[in-house]
C-alpha cells in the first residue's frame, strides 16, 4: 500500500479513543499512534525518519495499557515504545482464547429462523448457502480474484483497526494455528485500504458516486463499482449501520439489498454482520441485516455476540457515541478472520485451483 494512501486513511480515523461523536479528518495523538502502529509494521523499507516522528508522538500518548491484555489473549511486544525503538504495539491486541466456546462455532438452526432471531444465529457461520457457492463458481468464472476479498465500512473498518495486523508479522494465533492458511490465502487485502471503507461510510452513501475516490474510479462510478473493478474480491464484508442516523430500518434495508444485488451480480458472495452498539435502541438495524442474510441466504457473521460478556458489553461507556473499546477492536478482528475462514473453506472446492 502506498504510504500516502496510509497516511490519508489514518488521519482521517475515528477518534476512537477520544469520545467524539463522529469521525473526523483533524489528525490527533491517537491518530498520529494508529498511523505510527501501521506504517512500523509495513517492513524495513519503511522511511526511518518518518516512522521515528511518528513513533515519537506515539511515545508520548496514552496507549492501551498492558492491564486492558488479559492472560488468555496470546502475548505481544511490551505496549510501550522501548529506548531508542521506531516501532510499537500492533492493536489492537488479538482476543482469542478469551471468546467462550459457546459463542465461537454454534450450529446454526435447521433451517436458519428468520431475522428477528438474529441474536440467537451463532458468531460464526458454519457454512454457506448452495446459492452463494453458484455465486462463487459464477464469480471465479468472470474473473474474480480467489485470494482476494474487500470491505465495506466506516472508520472502524480501516486496516488500522480491522484485521490489518494479519498483514503483517505482529499476531499470533495461539491455539488456532488452522487460520494461519486462510491469511496466507488472502494476503494482501488485509492491510489494503478498501475504496468502500471511509470515515461515516453508510447503506447509502456506498451507492453514491460522491463518495468515489476520484483519483481511482470513472467518472459517474460508484464506490462499490469501482472496488469490485479494481479489487476483483470473491468475497466482501459488508459491515455498516453505526452511521445510518436516525435509524430507519426499512430504508437501512432497501439499500443494503442494492449493495447485495451488485455483488451478486459481479459473483462476489457478500459476509453481512451485526454491529456492537445500538444507536437506534431496539437492535432493528442488526435484524434488519439479519433478515436480508436469511432472504439471500448469505452467511451472517454475528460479531455482536463475540462482546457480550466483555466490560460494559464491548462498549466504552467512558465517552459518548457507543465506541467499540479497546478489547472488542481484537475480538472484531479476530471473529472476523474466523468468519472468513469459514467462508473460505466452503468455498475453496469451488475455486478451480
């Protein structure tokens, strides 16, 4: 990934850690530390005197403390910057051993209930649909790219937060050494900056060629268009809701399925998910989600469930906004590559390879 690229998409991350209410384009300490995390894991061809600046603003920050690891989770680098050292902590730190076991791989019901019972559909889906294995086999047909998947997000979903770290050489996997190929299937989009991940990203404004990036897509192009054109995944995670205000669940729906049927359509086999927070109240976003998973048949990757026993439910009650904490940011990423895995794995046979 080119430095500027990174550079753009962690300065305009979410103030995760200050408690603002939206996302912002203002670079802060916190920033300046995710953006000194990502560039010091990218390798020694790096700029030193970049990475020292930014390693010396991430010196100076509030880091996660090292009490925010519990035992379970697998070990890492000490948190702080050593003497003299350019590089610091990946985070977030990976959860893993911590997720119970009940929540890790339940069967999903035969058949899958409908949408309103989306908080009982388990963590990690199973299997997939017969239709998203033709979607596949239509998908590699038309060029798709087996090794490769995208994201469709807000801030939370930038590589910085989301599964970038298995991009490079700073996780560990503990007692789940089995996800080590599917990291290895899929190298290179983890670290990758999705054309459809963007600060307030939402149902809406993915179909709109406004928010295209117009040094990479056509003139007219729409931000999924043009990620599926240049990216050419098999698979994509769609992870949206936070930022649809108001939270109208049948408007949230009607573009959700918009963005299903272009994938479709272009033989991508779409991972909806549940979100943490609950903006609206009631939850109806993540049923509503669930319920365009269980019309389509597409998996359901239920992160909702991978928090609930976490403090304060995977929430920072410190600060307003329902921001993911520091512990939930791991167990996001980590249940993220088990879903991927999962659907991987039954979509392999499929690939022609």
């Amino acid at each position: 990934m080119a430095r500027a690229q990174v550079v753009r998409l962690l300065l305009g991350s979410c103030f995760l850690l200050l408690g603002l209410s939206s996302c912002s384009t203002q670079p802060s300490s916190v920033q300046a530390t995710l953006t000194a995390v990502f560039l010091s894991n990218q390798g020694p061809e790096e700029s030193p005197a970049v990475i020292s600046t930014l390693a010396g603003v991430a010196s100076a920050t509030a880091f996660p403390p090292a009490s925010l690891v519990t035992p379970s989770i697998p070990s890492h680098p000490s948190g702080t910057l050593a003497a003299g050292s350019t590089r610091v902590n990946p985070v977030p730190p990976l959860a893993t051993g911590e997720i119970p076991a009940s929540l890790s791989l339940a069967a999903t019901p035969e058949p899958r209930r409908p949408g309103k019972y989306w908080s009982e559909w388990p963590l990690i889906p199973p299997d997939v649909s017969g239709r998203m294995i033709a979607v596949y086999k239509q998908g590699i047909a038309l060029g798709n790219n087996p090794h490769a998947f995208s994201t469709i997000g807000d801030c939370q979903s930038a590589p910085a937060i989301f599964m970038g770290v298995y991009d490079t050489d700073r996780y560990e996997l503990g007692d789940y050494q089995y996800l080590e190929e599917t990291i290895h299937q899929f190298e290179g989009s983890f670290g990758r900056q999705s054309i459809t991940v963007q600060d307030g990203q939402s149902v809406a404004s993915v179909l709109s060629p406004a928010w295209a990036d117009p040094d990479l897509c056509d003139s007219g192009e729409t931000p999924i268009d043009c990620e599926i054109r240049l990216h050419k995944p098999s698979i994509l995670f769609i992870n949206l809701g936070t930022n649809w205000q108001g939270g109208n669940d049948v408007t949230h729906t009607e573009y959700l399925k918009k963005i299903v049927d272009i994938a479709l359509e272009h033989g991508v086999v779409p991972i909806l998910s549940s979100k943490g927070d609950n903006l609206e109240g009631d939850y109806r976003l993540n049923r509503a989600t669930a319920q365009v998973a269980y019309e389509y048949e597409l998996p359901f990757w239920n992160f909702w469930r991978a928090i609930r026993n976490l403090p304060g439910k995977g929430l920072d009650g410190s600060k307003p906004g329902q921001y993911l904490s520091v512990d939930a940011w791991g167990r996001r990423s980590f249940t993220g590559l088990q879903a991927l895995d999962a659907v991987w794995r039954s979509l392999s046979p499929y690939s022609g390879q």
